[in-house]
C-alpha cells in the first residue's frame, strides 16, 4: 500500500513514526486522516508573494537578478513619464518587488529548514554577509520538513512511499470519541456473545456482487458503492472517487482502489497529476545517450501535473442512523480497497467475506493450480466452522464492535475485529479501529512472481 507522509496541520511537521507537541501519533493501518506537505517541486515563481513553501538557490538568484533588471528599466521609465506620476510608479513598484524578495528569502530560509525570524539578523553589519551567503550559496535538505517537499526532488518521489504502517494525528486533549477508542477496549467485546444478525450476511452478498461491475480500469463514477448501502447518506455536493491513477499508467503498486470524496466543483484529477514515475522511467531508457533531449522531455512531462485535490475521507461528509446494520454497512465501504482493484498479480490485497459456511465452497484457486491445497483448506475450514463465526455488530453509546472472518491467498482464514466512534450530533463515524487475527486455518497458494 502507498503511504502518505503526514504532516501535523497546526505546526507542519512531517514525520510518519513521531509526533509533535500539537498532536499525539495514532496507529492505523490504513489511515484516513492527514495532510499533504506543501507542494514544492512543480510551482517555481507561482507563489512570487506567499510565505509558505520552499525554493531553491536558482529561484533565489533568479529572483535577485530580476529584482536588479527590473529596477534598472523602472528606473528609465519613471525619467520618461510625468515628473509627478513617474516617481510615484516607481515607489510603488519598489514596494511591491520589495516584499517578492522579502517572501522568496524566507522561503529560502525554509529550504534550509531555518525559520523566517533568521532574516532579522541582516540588520547587524557583518553578520549579515554571513546569512546572505548561506541564502545564496548553501543547498537546502533534500527530505520534507514542516515548510513542504524539497524543490530538487519530485513531489511523488517524496510524498508517496512504501510503508507497511502509516499513522494520523489528532490534537491532544480534542473531546471526540476518537479518544474513547483504543486497543485495550478490544478485550471488553471479544467476550460477549452478540446478536449474529442475519441481516448482515444478506447486506454484505448484495453489496459484494454489486462490486463486478466496477473496476479501476475504468472512469466510473464510484458512488455506485453506495447503491447497495442504503443507510448511508453522502453530502450531495461530493462525489466519491479514487485517489491513485489508472493502472495502465501507473506501476502496478497503485492498482487498488484509494477511496476518497471531492467536491463535484473540483476538476477530477488526471492520471499525470498522481505522478509521472513510470513514463520518466521509459524517457530515461528511450534518450539516455542524449542528455540535453532527456532533460527537456522531463521538464516537458513535469510541468503538466496539476496539484492534487486535498485528501477527504468519505466518512467526513455521509450520515447514518447509528444501527447495526448502517454501522456494517460504513464497515463494508471502508473495505472497498480489499475487494476492488486486486489486479496486482498475486492479489495481496484481495479478501474474501466468510460470512457463512456455504462462503467456503466459492473460494476459487486463482493461480491456475492447486499448490496451496485449496481443496484441503476447504475441508478443514468448514470442519472448523461454527455458526457463532457469523458478522456481529454489537452497539455500545457511541461505540460499536464488528466481528467477521475473511480468506486471503497469502494466509488463510482470518478473524478481524473493527472497533467504530460514532459522533451522535453529526451522525457521522468519526474513527475505524482495526485489529486482523492471525490465520486460524492456514493457506499459502504458494504461487512465485
């Protein structure tokens, strides 16, 4: 799974395995909430007076040398214009390229991971000389930090990696119920005997063979998930979608589906803006004994990725009445990714819902053999079998405890606990806990890529 590098909202830290002193780290596996790190590779002199965000030494020297060039020419302007009005465009204009400066030096100092208050020394003599030579001269770090991307990187390259666990952050002391949900509460329901309600073996076969029909192959419009989720109510202004490109342009790590909301107003993002790694890969190879030609394709191909939308989870904007079966239904959504998408070639990520003892028998070997022992895992799989294995849902205040088994090619069956906070005034589910069993009945489908 691609993991993103969070960054904490009120100090911009970055850093996926430690906190700040805002926020406090909170493990999930798959974790919905956080903020991508500004955007400092593709934007050069688009944010000619923000503050924020880093640039290089050239963008500094090609500010400084602008900066000259243009005052030389109002310079001459202002003595061929009116007496009174020339020298007043002039100030003006002075003014204006003074703060482009000022901003472009603090968002030098941010390259060099050093705050925008280091500037204040160019008022002593000497010491100044000092500051502006490290503003000119010295390279800034490569890695993200809390003022964004590293400009001499590409954003992809920095922001989407590899990593088995991602966390998010929430702020210390926030009164939600994110707070009342932690894995210690998982021992109070692995006791009780709850309610196996036989609503949710019907809901989950319906919602499940209404997956065929969709694929990440194609543009669909993704709020199809919800046809067979009827208590599940998402805002009308937003739509769902995925948030990774189409696999025939991507490397195949970005085959499964990465379920996100975005306004109906924002422009669907294009398969170039999630990142251009594999089509430099082919430039690389096609023009690697031309240099200067590579380098241009490059430029080329970069400069037409636009910024991603900001990251929204679904379960920010859909309602639901706090039932089993509506929390089991916001269950089923947030699995999405285990059951769409699984065109990697050893479907790593693929689950399948044993919801009953007949779901056993429609295990299919999809290796074209049977090296795992398929039909041996089958035999001791429903010998192990009991009716007490069937999806519960138990409700508790603003909590709720799902329990279910799945299969996977890679292990077997499995047992997963999911622990949900349920905000009662917003009727929205605030928080997914979830804890995957090891296997119970083991498989390997020993297939080898």
């Amino acid at each position: 799974m691609m993991a993103k590098i969070e960054q904490c909202m009120k100090c911009r830290k970055c850093d996926n395995f430690c906190g700040c002193e805002h926020y406090e780290k909170v493990s999930d596996t798959e974790c919905e909430y956080y903020e991508l790190p500004i955007n400092n590779s593709k934007k050069s002199f688009k944010r000619l007076f923000s503050l924020e965000g880093r640039i290089g030494r050239a963008e500094m020297w090609l500010t400084y040398l602008g900066y000259c060039l243009i005052l030389i020419i109002l310079g001459g302007v202002a003595e061929m214009v009116d007496p009174v009005f020339g020298p007043f465009l002039f100030i003006v204009s002075v003014i204006l390229l003074l703060w482009i400066v000022y901003a472009q030096l603090v968002k030098r100092c941010h390259d060099l991971d050093r705050p925008w208050t280091e500037l204040l020394f160019l008022c002593i003599p000497i010491f100044n000389l000092w500051i502006l030579f490290k503003i000119f001269f010295f390279k800034g770090i490569d890695e993200v930090n809390k003022y964004g991307t590293s400009p001499r990187k590409s954003f992809e390259e920095q922001v989407y990696k590899s990593d088995n666990e991602c966390f998010s952050f929430r702020k210390k002391g926030e009164s939600n119920s994110e707070d009342k949900v932690t894995e210690d509460d998982f021992a109070k329901y692995e006791e009780l005997e709850g309610n196996h309600n036989p609503l949710l073996v019907s809901i989950c076969a319906k919602y499940i063979d209404s997956l065929y029909g969709i694929s990440v192959w194609e543009d669909l419009n993704l709020n199809g998930l919800l046809r067979k989720l009827p208590d599940l109510k998402l805002d009308e202004n937003y739509v769902l979608d995925n948030y990774n490109p189409n696999p025939r342009f991507s490397w195949s790590h970005w085959q499964t589906l990465f379920l996100y909301v975005r306004l109906k107003s924002v422009e669907k993002p294009r398969d170039i803006d999630f990142g251009v790694e594999r089509l430099e890969s082919e430039l690389k190879h096609r023009y690697e004994n031309e240099p200067k030609i590579l380098e241009a394709k490059l430029k080329e191909l970069r400069s037409q990725m636009k910024p991603l939308p900001k990251f929204e989870s679904p379960f920010e904007h859909i309602t639901l009445p706090f039932t089993e079966e509506a929390v089991w239904q916001a269950y089923l959504l947030r699995q999405a990714g285990h059951k769409i998408g699984m065109w990697w070639h050893g479907c790593y990520d693929e689950r399948i819902f044993i919801n009953q003892k007949e779901d056993i028998n429609g295990i299919k070997n999809f290796s074209g053999g049977d090296k795992g022992g398929l039909e041996q895992f089958k035999i001791e799989a429903k010998t192990f079998w009991s009716e007490t294995m069937r999806p519960m849902v138990i409700l508790d205040g603003d909590k709720a405890y799902i329990s279910h088994y799945w299969f996977d090619y890679w292990h077997g069956l499995r047992q997963v606990k999911c622990l949900v906070s349920y905000d009662s005034h917003s009727q929205k589910i605030t928080y997914f806990l979830i804890k995957e069993s090891d296997a119970i009945v083991c498989y390997n489908c020993r297939v080898r890529f």
